[in-house]
C-alpha cells in the first residue's frame, strides 16, 4: 500500500518538536551529571535510591491517572528477568562506564543498543536482516566506530569503562526483546514503574552490604544532582 503525498508531506506537530527538544536535553544532560551523582555515594547506592524514588513516583501517577497497579501472576517471570537484564545491568554499568570513561563516549556505547538488538535477534532467534535493516546496521557501526575514534586512548586506559558501556547495551537490548516477545500486557508507565522497583531491590541490597558505610548525609548539591535524575530523566 503506498503513502498519499497528503500523509507523506503532513508536518511534523509542534508539541512533537517540542518533546523532542526536550528529550535531546533531558538525556544529554543525564549523563555529565553521573560522575557529579556518585562523588560522595556509590554507584550502588545512588542507582537503589533513584531507582525507587523514579518507580514510587511513575506508579503514584499512573494511579492518579486512574490506572491499575495489578500485574498479572503470569507476566511477573518475564518482566523479573527483563528487568535484570534491561534495568539492573544497564542502570550500574553505564553508571561505571559514565565514571570511568568520558561522559560522551560512555553514552555512545550505551546508546549501540539497537546495533546489539538487531544482531542478537538474527543470531539467537533467527529473524531474518533485511537489506534496509542490514544496511542500517552497517551504518550504525560505522558511525559508533566513528565517534569512538577520538577515545580510544581513554578506552586503554580504562578498558573496564569500555566493557561497562557495552555490558549496558547489551543488557538493554536483551532486555527489551524479552519483554517485547513476552508480551506483557500492562500499561507503560505501571509496567516501568514496576521494573524500576524491582530492580531497586538486588540494587539496595549490594549497597547496604558493600557501599557506604558508615552513613552519613551528602551535600544538598549531590542531593540535588540525585534528585534530578530520579524525577526527571529516569521519570
């Protein structure tokens, strides 16, 4: 079936440009803010808090907005694993990798997910790479091989932030096509809310056995930084 010239040539609506400036600054803003987030806290510790602040507040939303927060018995499987695979791995490792690498490049190799999803859904499942997608996949890694090109004397100098920022696409991707194939049907925003809390739990509990000790309360600017994350971006 092919696009009438009305549809094809419809313009884009201004509140979409909008969202998506918004967005672009939104998330361009999360990652320069990682290092600043876990200065006085670890790594642990400030992804089990933002964690369960993001989820609390998405579920106290999306039950003002009248929405159910039942999952059904028969989802909880796929969305715990897709949770540990999606949430709990991307949330630390590209938190690593932001702190042990530069910022930029650590979100470039977060951002690889859909080169890794693609390829793992050809190789494991066997769904067939179009030439569009084949192409597109090519393309992709050209321009991440790229954009890495200017780091790769941070990468040898810390290999452990190159592995932690591919670490975190792949468990992206993983994730996502686990949850896709399961089919959970929940709305979004109880479904990420969810996620976002049980993910917080094995999370807290590596902090409260290896991070901080002893307590103490951080500054007002980490706690701000923190703050930002959890209701903003990650909201």
């Amino acid at each position: 079936m092919s696009t009438s010239p009305a549809i094809a040539s419809a313009p884009v609506p201004r509140r979409a440009l909008v969202m998506l400036i918004a967005l672009t600054l939104v998330w361009g803003t999360n990652w320069p803010l990682f290092p600043l987030a876990v200065r006085e806290i670890s790594v642990w510790t400030f992804r089990g808090i933002a964690m369960l602040g993001a989820g609390a507040t998405l579920l106290l939303i999306a039950r003002m907005r009248g929405h159910s927060l039942a999952v059904a018995r028969r989802y909880w499987g796929t969305v715990a694993l897709a949770t540990f695979l999606y949430l709990v791995i991307w949330n630390v490792a590209s938190t690593y990798a932001a702190v042990l690498i530069p910022s930029g490049q650590a979100a470039v190799l977060g951002f690889t997910m859909p080169l890794w999803g693609a390829l793992i859904a050809w190789a494991v499942l066997g769904e067939r790479l179009s030439p569009r997608l084949l192409l597109a996949v090519v393309l992709g890694g050209i321009g991440v091989t790229l954009l890495m090109v200017p780091s790769f004397q941070a990468y040898a100098a810390a290999p452990l932030g190159l592995a932690m920022g591919l670490l975190s696409a792949i468990g992206w991707a993983i994730g996502t096509m686990i949850l896709k194939r399961g089919k959970v049907l929940v709305p979004v925003m109880v479904l990420t809310g969810w996620q976002l809390v049980l993910g917080s739990i094995p999370i807290g509990i590596v902090a409260l056995a290896i991070a901080d000790s002893p307590w103490f309360l951080p500054s007002w600017q980490s706690i701000a930084v923190i703050a930002w994350i959890t209701l903003i971006p990650m909201c």
